[in-house]
C-alpha cells in the first residue's frame, strides 16, 4: 500500500471516529440541556405558589420569573449547541463546512474535560493538508433525470 493510500485510510478512520464523538458529545448536552427544564418548572411551581398564597413567606415574582427565563434561556441554548453538534457530525460524514467544523469545535473546548479533548483532536485531523484536500474537492457529480445533451 503507498503511502497515500494509508493516509487516505488513516483520515477516514479518524474523521469517523470524531463524527461519533460528536455524536454522543451531542447526545450528552442534549440530555444536559433538560436542567432548563427543572429551573423553568422550578420557577413556574413558584410562580404558582405566589399567587396561591399572599403571605411574606411566598417568594417574590421576580424570583419566579428570573429562574423560568433563565431556565428557558438554558434549555434553548443548549439545544442550539446540540443541534450544532449532531450537524458537525453529519458534515464531517459527508467531507463538508470544514469551518463550521472548526468553529463549532472551537466552542466544545468549553466543556472541560471531554469536549476539550474532542475540540484538539478535530483541530488536529482537520488542518492536516490531506483532510483539507478532501474538504476542498469537490463532490461527486449527480445523475441528471432528464435527457443530456
């Protein structure tokens, strides 16, 4: 086998292997992400005991409000963050939106330790010259329906 050929291997395996760690990183933040639920039950619970009961120990309706907004605003940035994730998934799959690839992974080193080490090796087999090349070429021609000419 030339040496071509093996890297052509090595790069498939890797770039597979970081599709699924993007998977189950994605998986993970999903199931994180419904903490936003519990806060936003939280604060709607309070916000039910405010209105029920009218004395001084019922907790304020600022208190309620903040932790629903902030458990809502929780759940729908850590769905925006999966969904992000899962789509870096499918792009490395099909060899496109290197960038995106290499922005979100830039934002998954937040999450220490996992996401930092899953952001270094996606930064490693992307700016290698023969993965950039595979993102560059480009895809395979698609079979026309009608008549050619």
């Amino acid at each position: 086998m030339d040496p071509q050929d093996r890297q052509a291997v090595i790069d498939d395996e890797h770039l597979k292997l970081l599709s699924l760690g993007y998977l189950v990183s994605g998986g993970f933040t999903a199931v994180f992400s419904l903490f936003g639920l519990f806060y936003a039950g939280m604060g709607l619970f309070m916000l039910a005991v405010t209105m029920t009961q009218k004395s001084s120990s019922a907790p304020p309706v600022a208190v309620a409000l903040l932790f629903g907004t902030m458990g809502l605003l929780f759940l729908a940035i850590f769905i925006v963050v999966t969904l992000c994730k899962f789509r870096v998934a499918s792009c490395l799959k099909q060899r496109r939106g290197r960038t995106f690839c290499l922005i979100v992974a830039g934002l998954t080193a937040i999450a220490f330790p996992y996401g930092t080490m899953l952001s270094v090796f996606t930064f490693l087999v992307l700016c290698r010259p023969s993965v950039v090349q595979q993102f560059n070429a480009p895809s395979a021609p698609t079979a026309s329906v009608g008549p050619s000419v």
